[in-house]
C-alpha cells in the first residue's frame, strides 16, 4: 500500500466525510489564495522565512485589508447561502488557514478546484 493510499484508508476510518465542512474548506482556500495573489500585486515587501508579501506602506496595508475584508464578506454571504452553520465554517477557515501558499495552490490544483495556470 503506498503512502497516497494508507492516509486515504486513514483518514476514511475516522472521519466521517461532511459536505458541508468540504465546500467550506475549498471557499476559505480559495480565499487564502486569491488573497495571497493580490498581496503579491500589491505589496512591495516579501517576508524571508514564509515568502509571503508584506505590505511596504500603509497604502498597500490598506488595498489589501481591503480586498481581504470584501472577499471574506462575499465568502461567508455564499457559506450562509448553502446553509453551511457558522461553527462549520469557522473550523473550515481554521483548517484551510494553517496551509501556506505553496500548499494551498497544490490542494487547490490536485483537487481540480483551480487551473494550474
């Protein structure tokens, strides 16, 4: 059995799939993508250790928190319109927001939730 497939069997042993909780985690990805991508339009500064962009001043610190704040209100309008409760979409914006944007872009690929260009 490779890898692949023991954390597959793994994981179906003790979690119950929830549709609900997976169309969340998928919308916060994207969220953490799209986010990411803008920062890196916007931002003049990249942090050394993660290479995520950093707003240079606090007219990129605004664009972004801007962009951000938009998108998660559309994000959490959608939630709410597919009757995902509140506490489900906070633990799938948790689960989704300890990924980096490396591994956020792979889960987003593998799964065929985006386009890899």
């Amino acid at each position: 059995m490779d890898r692949k497939q023991f954390f597959k069997e793994y994981d179906s042993v003790f979690f119950t799939p929830d549709p609900h909780y997976e169309y969340a985690f998928k919308k916060w990805l994207e969220y953490y993508y799209q986010t990411e991508v803008y920062d890196r339009r916007i931002c003049s500064g990249f942090d050394r250790e993660t290479g995520e962009a950093i707003p240079g001043n606090t007219v990129e610190y605004t664009e972004i928190n801007r962009y951000a704040k938009q998108l998660m209100n559309k994000v959490v309008e959608d939630l709410r319109n597919k009757n995902v409760d509140d506490s489900t979409w906070r633990l799938a914006r948790d689960g989704a927001s300890r990924h980096s944007f490396e591994e956020t872009e792979r889960l987003l690929i593998g799964k065929g939730w985006i386009n890899e260009n």
